[in-house]
C-alpha cells in the first residue's frame, strides 16, 4: 500500500503545472456594446474589451460609462478582459 505522501505525490503530478495569474488593473468605462460588453480605456494606457463576471450578472450590478472597475486580464490576450468589480 502507497504511503500518502506518495499518494499526494501523484495527485500534484496529474493536475499539472499551476494556472498563471490574471493581471488585475484598474479603468474607466467608455462605452456600452451589445450583449454585455463594455469598452474600458485603463489607467496605464490601452483601451480593451471587457465582459461582466458572473458574480455582477447574477447580483444584477449594472454598468454605465463612467464607472470605474477592476478589470482581470489574462496574460495570452491582454486585448480582452472580465470586469470583476464596480466602484462606488
């Protein structure tokens, strides 16, 4: 019988290499497009394209331009990101 280090030793092994971490930058959004998207100029600069999370769809969070987020980008496509938090 495997001892549980072991054990624990194989189940690190199948799930692969940790997940790389989204890029959590603040922004201003500029405009409302359809189907839940919002176009977010960020404070470095770039202006991306951002979806709502599902946590801010299912609370009903509602966004106009002006609001200021958070917005999560991956690290392989920093043109696209998710909208995770509204400003008060």
């Amino acid at each position: 019988m495997a001892s549980r280090a072991a054990q624990r030793e194989k189940q690190q092994a199948r799930t692969g290499p940790a997940k790389e971490e989204a890029i959590e930058i603040d922004g201003l959004v500029t405009e409302a497009l359809p189907n839940v998207m919002f176009r977010v100029q960020l404070d470095n600069g770039p202006i991306v394209l951002g979806h709502i999370s599902g946590k801010m769809r299912k609370h009903y969070i509602k966004l106009v331009p002006g609001d200021r987020v958070k917005v999560e980008l991956s690290p392989y496509d920093l043109t696209r990101g998710r909208i995770t938090f509204r400003y008060r």
